[in-house]
C-alpha cells in the first residue's frame, strides 16, 4: 500500500460482487467487483487526519465510521482487490498532508502611495475626457 503507513487487516473486510461492464458471459457468472469496507477507527489517524478523510471519502463513508470502495475497473477479482487497496492507501496518505497555515499581510506604504498616485493619474486622463466647449 503506502511507503510510510501500514494498514492492518484487522481494519479490512473484503466481499466480491457481480460486476457490470466488459467481460462478455463471464460478467453475469463470476463476482469481479471488489467491494473494500474500512473501520476507519481501528486505523488509529490522527483527529486531523480523520477528519480530513472523512471529508475526502463525502458519501463513501458510512454513519458508523466504515469507508466502503468498490472497485470494478478490471475484470479479475485479485486486479480489482489490488485497485481498491491502492485508492485506499491514496486517501489515507491525502488526508494526512496538513496546509500551510495561510499568513496574512499587508500592502507596504509604498505599494499604497504607489496604488494612489495610479488612481490619481487615471482619474485626471478621465477628468480631460468631458465635453469640448468652445468659449
């Protein structure tokens, strides 16, 4: 799975379903799809990590705290069981990248005086822009 975290697989349970899609007759006889349910509780993330996972699986995850992915991209089960546990482990490793606390700042007073003086000057090339009157 991930480089740096270990999934245990005490957290996993596997099921095969019937898949839809390529695969001829075969598709109606043998159960490909690859349906991964996750306690993600017994993962042990962080209250940050989960809450952000919880955030990126939306409606994958399930009242009681389970993450559901259903793989059927492929038409063997063990590349399907393989698909699910690779999006598994690429959730998991996006939850735990933390953002950058965004600094705020200010404009300097010569970035200000600068913003000015450019209002300033375009204001006069519009003032010149009234009717011509001929006195």
């Amino acid at each position: 799975m991930s480089k740096d975290r270990h999934i245990p697989e005490e957290a996993l349970s596997e099921k095969f379903l019937a898949a839809t899609g390529p695969g001829g007759q075969n598709v109606n006889k043998v159960a490909t799809a690859c349906q991964l349910r996750v306690d993600v509780f017994k993962l042990g993330l962080s209250p940050h990590a989960y809450a952000k996972l919880k955030e990126i699986a939306g409606s994958r995850m399930t009242a009681g705290g389970e993450l559901v992915i259903t793989a059927r991209r492929y038409r063997t089960q063990e590349a399907n069981r393989e698909d699910a546990r690779a999006r598994l482990a690429e959730m998991i490793s996006e939850a735990h990248v933390v953002q950058a606390k965004r600094r705020a700042t200010k404009p300097s007073r010569a970035a200000k005086a600068r913003r000015v003086d450019a209002k300033k000057s375009r204001s006069a090339v519009k003032q010149a822009r009234g009717r011509v009157r001929l006195d």
